[in-house]
C-alpha cells in the first residue's frame, strides 16, 4: 500500500474515532474553559430529583444554573488553594478509606473459602499423626533435608508395618492442655482448626487409609493418615466436678487416694439430685460461686486432653454423668446438659471470618485476593535477584546483622507494577533491617509506650524466614499501590471520590467566604444592620443592659459610678475589663437584652420582682445597669435576623462574584438532550 494513502487512512481513523467519541458523550458546559460532559451533568440531574416527590422535581433549566454555581464554586476553591487545607486533605483521606474497602477486598474468593472451611466443619475426619520436628531457633536448609529424608524412611516404615507396628499406638493422653500439632499416635477424630493449615488441607482430601507425604510447617515434618470419616458431631455442653491433685505432678500414691474418693462418689450418685449436692459442695470448696461446676460447650478441637474430651462426648443422653476420668489436675465427673450441632452458615459465618484471621489460615484466604491483584497491576517479580538473596540464606539467616552485609546486588530490581513502579533489593533489606530494629527496640524497653512491635515471622527455617518477610514486603506495598491507583481502574470509584471532593470543596469555600463570614464578620454585620436599620424591631420594649457580678462591693459602686457616666454599653465593658479584670478576674459580665421573667438579676433589679438570686460562687454582690429601649440600637439587639439576612446578602454578592469572574458556556442543542 502507498506509505502516503497508509497514512491518510489512519489520519481519517483517528479522527472519526475521536469524532465517535464526542459524538456519543458531548460536551454540555464549559466552565472557565473546563468540559462538563453530557453524561456528567445527566448522572448529577437524575440524582438531584432521585428522592424529591413528582410535584417538588427541580427542571432541568434551574438545575444546570444550580449546577453551574456548583462548579464554579469548586473553581474558586481551587483557585483560593482550599484544596491544600488540613481539614479537606483529611476529610476526603477519609472518604476514600471509606469508599476503597469495596474494591480493596475480595469478597467472592473470600466467601467462598470461609464455605470451604464451614464445609470441613460439617465432617469429621479419624487420623494418625506423627511429627518429626525441626529442633532450634534457627535452621538452615540442610538440616531439612536430613530431617526429610528420615520423615521419607518413617514413611516407609508405616507404609510397611502400620502406625501400630512402629509403636505409635491409641493411648489417649491425659495431659489437660494439648497443642495437637505436637502429639504422636492416634490423634482421634479431628475437626478444622486443630492443626497448621497446610496439615488440614491433606487432612480433608486424604483418601481413607492412605498415608501422607511428609507435610513442613513451622514445627517440622508431619505424617498423616486417615482412617474415618463422619458427619460431625457438634460440640457438647457440660458440667464437671473436679477432685484435684494437690501437687503437679501427682505421686502415684495421691492418683490412687484421689482416685478412690472419686469413684467412691460416682458410685454414690443415683439421680440429678445426687448430682447436683456434690456439684454444690464442689462449688464451695473451690470457691466457683455462682458459676457452680458449670464448664461449657467444648468441642473436638478444645485444647484439652482426648481422654476428657472423647468422654464427653460418649455421654449420649442430657443429664447423662460419666465415670471419673483422669487428667494431670486430677479426677473429672461430667454431666452432659446438651448435645448442639455445628450451627448454620449464616449463623456463625462473621465468627468464622475472625476464627480465620486469628489463624494460619489467612494466608491462604488472601492469597487468591494476592494472585488477582498482582495480575491487575502486571507484577514482575525477578527471580535472579531473589534467588542470590536466598542463596546467602542458606549460611546466614535474614534475621542476623552479617545477612546484610553479604548482600552483593543492592541496586538490582526485585519487583515491579505495571512496570513503571519499582522496588530495589536494597529497598527490601532496609525493610528487614528496620522491621528487625522495632523489634529490639521493643524487646529492649525502648519502644514508645503506645507502641509495640511484635515478630510476626514464626519460621525458624532461614529461607523460610526470607520468604516470608518477601511475602510481606511485597503484600504491604502491592495493597498501598493497588490502593493508591483505584481511580485508573474502576470508573464508579473516580466518579464518586470526584463528586466527594467537589462536594467538600464546595462546602469549604462558601463556609470560609459565607456562613463563617455571617457569624463572625462583626462590622459587616454592623454596616448591613445601619443600611437597613428599618427592616428590624423588638417587639416591644426590653431592657438592654449589663449584670455584673463583683466579689467587693466597693468595687461594683465604682462599677455603678462608672455607668452612669458611660451610657454605650460596649465601651462600659472595655473599661471594666481594663480597670478591674487586668491581672486578675474581679468582675463577671453577662450583656443582655431581656423582658421581665427571663432572667432572675433583672427581674430582681429592674422590674422589681422581689425574688431570691442565687449569685456565682466567689462573687456575693451584683448589679445591673442599663436602659429601655423599643427598637433595636445595633445589630447585636436583632443578631440572629441579621445574621440571617446578612448571609442571604452575601450569597448573592457571592453568586455575581463567580459570574464574573468565570466564563460559561452552554450548548443547548446538548442540553436538550438530557430528559
């Protein structure tokens, strides 16, 4: 094709394209040369009468005026740099948090893994379980793979001879508290949240009898197998009466003689009564008071012992009792009040979402929200860098200062969104060395009072340690620029943060040039009130005058002397205050204008109602000075009215300021448009 015509053709192309576009959304407004569009002012009118009542609808002619006055006040705003203030800079910082929470969380992927988990709640699983833990603060990853290669051998071993055959047998364990994680052998039936995460997701998807791969957390390598499956059962509630053990640990003999008294008075209890006289001397020997041997709902993830969890929930019937049972405190005597299945959804699932975020299992709850947004902002993440960083973690943890200074490719990128925003491998290291900083800081005493770091990195593997604080680097600063570039992304969310902004400026600039001005502006008050004097009355006659109380009466007849010579009242109390209340306060004023009943001074003083008054503390004697009137002398006789009338004054002043200061144009043919 001629190179000529090739461009020719895309000339015409690019204009026709931009031609469409005008076409379909015009411009309706110019406002001091800034575009209105038709689809903006229509969305603004269709709001505008969204809640007014068919007879009360606002026109479009009076709305595109009012729409003006709207916009040219954002205008002036700008122009008097109000968008600069603390108050509009905070306020909108605000209504952006507000507003970005919708877009920021992932609320589909996120109810649909709390339905997973609520799902898992519905069955419970029957398994064995061996750990093989990591030993030390610290590891290296060599250490792993020897510990892996004996959790391979193990494997194998069970494969081969069964969990029983290597010794791991179904003693239930008597120790009261369990960190379930940590237990060897039959474990019993589970439910979620009993053990790591990653340990429950092949829990839950382990075929029955098959024996796990090695699993890693934190606490080392796990084996799992399954051996049932069932429909869960809930939790139970329970009372419990308790024959302690003196001493922990106990003595063989004191099992013996405690065991004895235990099962002596099971034997004796024939019937609730029987029951409920040794729950109130139990009550009273271990001081329980009113909440008597009541224990509660436990469920099969209660970190207690399997022995006294499995008991209670063998008791079948309410009021059931159970024999003794052993644990290291001592000898346990349950009655069930009730079984309780696993709640509904819809019931527990806002208690479900916080159970999750207390766990391990958030990481894994946000990490499809992760894995989303980092496809949004195009993350590139380079691996090369990253790798050299964890090679160094192979000799030297992260958390240790030499890490630091091996640390060879500072200046290389580590990661990047949309690949304009950058972040360095020193950046990274800064935020391990500063992160590790607060930490000693806090650990040291030296952290401020109300702040307090806490190390949330819980490996002890050192790469395990690197990827974690990557992890968190790079989810900190990926959720502070997704937040930041909302607005390029989602339309309605620019929209409305425009709209809010417009809306504060707004508000902003007519309340410091208007409504504040109205209150405050004391000679524009006083001009307004002398040009239209004849527009204000009292209503009548009223006493306009000053009480004074005073703490010396010597004081308050200079104070009388003085007032009869200085009939202004302002000019009264400017003098009180400068002879009087310089160093210190010896006289309190209260101007006023009233009628008779309204205040006890005055009525006492001047229309002669012989009442008692009851005078501020320190301040015994008092007066009032003043005079009749029966029309206003200045605006502070009428303030409220003029203040009213003087902001309808300065709106309309303010309204002609903006119309000549800004241009406007309007495109009828647009307009007409808009229905």
């Amino acid at each position: 094709m001629n190179k000529k015509l090739f461009t020719l053709l895309i000339t015409l192309l690019t204009t026709f394209c931009m031609y469409a576009q005008q076409a379909a959304d015009p411009v309706a407004i110019k406002i001091n040369g800034k575009p209105v569009l038709r689809s903006e002012l229509e969305k603004a009118y269709i709001k505008s009468n969204q809640l007014r009542a068919d007879h009360n609808k606002e026109s479009l002619s009076d709305f595109v005026q009012s729409y003006i006055d709207f916009k040219m006040n954002v205008e002036e705003a700008k122009a008097q740099n109000l968008d600069t203030t603390g108050n509009y800079v905070r306020d909108l910082s605000t209504a952006r948090v507000e507003m970005a929470r919708k877009y920021m969380q992932d609320t589909l992927y996120e109810n649909t893994y709390i339905q997973k988990i609520y799902n898992r709640l519905l069955e419970n699983v029957e398994i064995n379980h061996i750990l093989l833990p990591l030993e030390g603060d610290l590891v290296y990853p060599a250490d792993t793979v020897a510990l892996y290669n004996k959790a391979m051998e193990l494997r194998a071993k069970l494969l081969k001879n069964g969990f029983e055959g290597e010794g791991y047998d179904k003693t239930l364990q008597t120790s009261i508290m369990m960190d379930n994680n940590k237990r060897n052998g039959y474990i019993g039936w589970t439910v979620p949240f009993m053990f790591a995460s990653k340990v429950e997701d092949v829990i839950y998807t382990l075929p029955i009898n098959e024996i796990s791969q090695p699993i890693r957390t934190v606490h080392g390598y796990h084996i799992v197998q399954v051996l049932g499956k069932r429909p869960a059962v809930g939790s139970v509630e329970i009372e419990q009466v308790l024959f302690n053990f003196s001493k922990i640990p106990a003595s063989q003999h004191q099992i013996d003689s405690v065991g004895k008294v235990a099962w002596r008075e099971y034997k004796n209890i024939h019937s609730s009564s029987d029951f409920n006289s040794l729950c109130e001397e139990f009550s009273r020997v271990m001081e329980t008071k009113e909440k008597g041997c009541y224990l509660g709902f436990i469920g099969l993830d209660s970190p207690l012992s399997p022995s006294f969890v499995n008991t209670a929930f063998d008791l079948k019937k309410d009021g059931d009792v159970s024999e003794p049972v052993r644990s290291d405190y001592g000898y346990h005597i349950m009655r069930l009040l009730q079984k309780a299945p696993v709640p509904a959804y819809g019931d527990i699932k806002n208690a479900l979402r916080k159970r999750i975020e207390k766990s391990d299992k958030l990481e894994s709850m946000i990490s499809e929200k992760h894995r989303n947004m980092a496809a949004d902002l195009k993350l590139y993440i380079n691996k090369d860098a990253y790798s050299k960083l964890n090679d160094i973690t192979n000799k030297v943890s992260p958390k240790d200062s030499a890490f630091f200074n091996m640390v060879s490719n500072k200046n290389d990128i580590l990661f990047t969104f949309n690949n304009i925003e950058t972040y360095t491998v020193n950046n990274f290291i800064e935020y391990i060395r500063y992160t590790q900083r607060l930490i000693n800081a806090s650990r040291s005493g030296d952290a401020p009072d109300m702040f307090i770091y806490t190390d949330l990195i819980k490996h002890t593997l050192s790469t395990d340690i690197l990827r974690e604080y990557f992890n968190d680097y790079l989810s900190r600063n990926m959720t502070n620029y997704y937040y930041a570039t909302l607005s390029d992304r989602f339309v309605e969310y620019k929209e409305q943060l425009n709209s809010i902004s417009d809306e504060l400026l707004l508000f902003i600039v007519k309340n410091k040039n208007i409504w504040d001005r109205s209150v405050t502006d004391e000679k524009g008050l006083s001009d307004y009130f002398n040009k239209n004097k004849s527009k204000y009355s009292l209503d009548g006659t009223k006493y306009k005058g000053l009480i004074i109380h005073t703490k010396k009466e010597g004081i308050l007849k200079e104070i009388e002397s003085l007032a009869a010579k200085e009939k202004k009242r302002d000019s009264l109390i400017e003098k009180i205050r400068n002879s009087f209340n310089k160093d210190s306060v010896q006289v309190l004023m209260e101007p006023g204008l009233w009628i008779k009943g309204q205040n006890q001074y005055v009525d006492n003083k001047i229309f002669g109602v012989a009442k008692e008054v009851t005078s501020p503390k320190g301040y015994q004697f008092f007066s009032v000075v003043g005079d009749f009137i029966s029309s206003p002398q200045d605006y502070t006789d009428v303030r409220s009215s003029v203040e009213l009338d003087y902001q309808d004054a300065l709106e309309k002043e303010w309204r002609i300021y903006l119309r000549n200061k800004y241009r406007v144009e309007t495109d009828e043919s647009v307009l007409k448009t808009i229905k």
